[in-house]
C-alpha cells in the first residue's frame, strides 16, 4: 500500500511529524539510516515551551521521568561579571512550564520512537535514502538502500525531509546555503562538577500562578544551567543526569579545523584559555569523547519543486547561544503537518499550497533567528560583552525577559517595549 507521507529521519522533527499526522489519521512511513537508540551531538536542552510539543505528542510524562529541570542561566562575562536569569512569566506571555529541561538526546529520541511505534506507522529503520524521485517538477518519492543494501524505491503524494544537518533530501535540491557564521561546537560530557543548585542560582524570586499545565508532583530540585563568554569562544555547561553536565565549546571553525585528529587536546587547550570556565572545571573529568559538530549555522533555501517539505535542521539552523535546537525541530513539525493534511485533504501537494508551511516558519522563528545574530555579534566582542552583562547584572529582569525570548514564550517584539524592561 503506498503511504501518504513519507517522512525522512526520525529525529525530534520527523518522529513529530508522523506523530502528529497518524493521530490524524494519515498513513506515513518513517525511514531512518540509524538503528535506535542510537547516539546523537546535541546541546540536550529543551526550552520551557518544548513540553507544550512533547505533551502534544504522548511523551511529556515519560519526559518528566527522566530530565533535569533547569530554572534559568547564569552567565558570567570575560570580565568575571555573573548575571543570572530565570523562566518566568512576563504578562500574559507565560511558559508551558517555568523551568527548561535538560536530558540525553538519546533518550529523548527513544522516547518518542517509542511512541512512534505504538501507532499505525511503518518504521523502518537501517534504510538509507540516498536519491529522491521527481516528476514533472515534483517530488513523488525515494530511493533508498535497505537493511540488504538493496536498492529500493518508495513513493508518496508527499516526501517530508525531517534527515537533519546533513540532509539528504535539501542537498538533492541543491536548497543547503553557506552561512556567514563559522562556528563549531565541541561537545563532551563532565563529571564532578560542584552542584548547579548552589553554585548557579540565582535568588529565589515571587512564584508565578497560572501554569497552563502543573508541574509533575515528583519533579526534582531545579538546576541553573551555565554560559561563559570569552570571545571569540563561549561554552554552555548544562547538567543533564546526577553529577553529569553536558559541555559544550563553541569556537571558531578555522581555530578547530585543523585539530579534527586531536580534538581532546584542543578541547582542553582551549578550554583552560577561558579562566572562569576552566575555574569552574576545577576537579572535573572528562567522561566521554569530544565530538565535534559544524558548521554550527547554515541556511536552507525553500524548496522549488512541489511534493516536499523540510523540517527541523533539515531546513536550516541559526546558532541560539543556548544550545537549543529541539524546540524548533517540534515547532516546524507542528507547522508542517498542518499544510500536509491540507494539502492531502485538497489533493494538492503544488509548491504553491506546500508554500504555505515556509511562509508559517518564516514567522514563527524570523523574529529568533534576528536575536540570535545581535547576540553573535555581543559575544564576539569583549568590551560589548562586559557592558551588556553587567546592565543584565544590574536590570535582572532584562534577562528574564531575554531568556522568555529565547524560550520560546515570549515573542522577541517583546524585547522593543520599554514598558517590558
């Protein structure tokens, strides 16, 4: 019986969108090179708006279960300035929960391929998709190699590319655009680390009524996640399991290039060249390889052709400074399934109608990723550095609504009232 949708990549972004269009009835079928669980280099933040999604989507509970509150961010600048903000409501902007979450990104997929599998979904995993097939301007399905190696093509009304930075189905578009923006993060996980609880938080603040869901009876102690910025570097320590902290360097891609053989000794040189990070290091272990990811930011170009969309890294990612990417994968599948069911539903799978999903996330992150770069450009700089945390040391509100920005919440016009700082 032929599908649908064929949705590429069971990421956050793909597993959404089958999700979400089976429960709506659709017939989809998931391909994945991969063979799950299987690991992933990732930042392992979720923003506070993520587990309105992943409620959506069945998993919330078992999401609980397993992660790592986190409160708010603690930055310190080149100058030792520390500035410390929390997820908290602005207004009538409030968070699906007050706090972000922080967990393995391998469980994070295992979970919702879980979920994937109790649903009438064909999944298959080990296929690799390695050609699309097109057809008077449209896409019309893929070829791909199974389990076997065998070549094999499958074909659908509509092909979803849900396959992540190294998108299959964008570069067979030639969609993929260089971004100006060449950083590499450096990823690894810490043990030993003092508590984030004591050594990060900020002062307790009014707690806030009127969560659109209540947090889980059984939640544990908050943590505080943590920023140092020393430009042209800055690296994100967020703990993720007891006495486990994911850490992420973020430097220049020139500066690592050439270390790609060595990737641990750079890690460690240039993590002792940031002295509050490597203070803060002081006692801890390296507990896992350092893997590299870059580019960090790249663009992703609208598709011409009809019969596919692109979801998640697949169409583009910007550099958010707090690692966090998943949200935005979930977002788009949510945007994404909205246009496929109408297009499905008018037996119209055009360019045209299909255009309407890039109009909606255009919208729904422009306004992020023009944030995005004014702080890229703050944290390559270490006078502007200095200057703009100490203002955020002194105004902590300012950060809390920067931070409701950046998770999601609070629209970024926000940050254009006076009246909100």
């Amino acid at each position: 019986m032929t599908p649908e949708v064929i949705v590429v990549g069971a990421g956050p972004g793909g597993a959404a969108t089958a999700i979400i269009l089976a429960e709506l009835g659709v017939s989809v079928l998931v391909l994945d090179r991969a063979r799950f669980p299987r690991p992933k280099i990732c930042g392992e933040y979720l923003s506070p708006e993520a587990p309105r999604v992943l409620d959506r989507l069945g998993v919330l509970k078992a999401v609980d279960d397993t992660a790592v509150p986190i409160g708010g961010m603690r930055i310190t600048a080149p100058d030792g300035t520390v500035a410390c903000g929390a997820y908290r409501a602005h207004g009538r902007f409030r968070p699906y929960r007050e706090h972000a979450m922080a967990l393995p990104r391998a469980t994070l997929d295992e979970l919702l391929v879980e979920r994937l599998r109790a649903l009438p979904v064909d999944f298959r995993e080990e296929v690799r998709v390695t050609d699309l097939v097109l057809e008077r301007e449209r896409v019309v399905g893929v070829r791909a190699l199974d389990r076997g190696h065998r070549e094999i093509v499958l074909r659908a009304p509509l092909v979803v590319g849900a396959d992540g930075r190294a998108s299959v189905v964008a570069q067979r578009l030639g969609l993929r655009r260089p971004h100006r923006l060449r950083r590499m993060a450096l990823v690894t996980y810490v043990e030993g680390l003092a508590d984030f609880a004591s050594s990060a938080a900020p002062e307790p603040r009014a707690p806030v009524s009127g969560h659109p869901r209540p947090e889980p009876a059984s939640r544990s102690p908050l943590q505080w996640a943590e920023i140092f910025v020393d430009p042209p570097d800055y690296a994100i320590v967020n703990p993720v399991a007891p006495d486990r902290a994911n850490l992420s360097l973020v430097v220049p891609l020139a500066d690592a290039a050439p270390w790609s053989a060595r990737l641990e000794t750079f890690f460690a040189a240039r993590a002792r060249q940031l002295p509050w990070l490597a203070r803060r290091l002081a006692g801890a272990r390296l507990a896992a390889p350092v893997r590299a990811l870059g580019p960090l930011a790249y663009e992703v170009a609208p598709p011409s052709v009809g019969g596919v969309l692109l979801v998640g890294d697949a169409g583009g990612f910007f550099d958010p400074f707090t690692g966090e990417g998943v949200f935005t994968a979930l977002r788009s599948a949510e945007l994404a399934t909205e246009t496929v069911v109408s297009a499905l539903r008018a037996g119209d799978c055009s360019r045209e109608m299909l255009a309407r999903y890039d109009r909606a996330r255009h919208a729904a992150f422009a306004g992020k990723v023009r944030l995005a770069r004014a702080i890229q450009v703050i944290v390559a700089h270490r006078r502007l550095a200095n200057i703009v945390a100490r203002a955020l040391a002194r105004r902590p509100r300012r950060l809390d609504l920067l931070l409701g920005v950046l998770g999601d919440y609070v629209p970024p016009r926000a940050l254009l009232r006076p009246a909100d700082w």
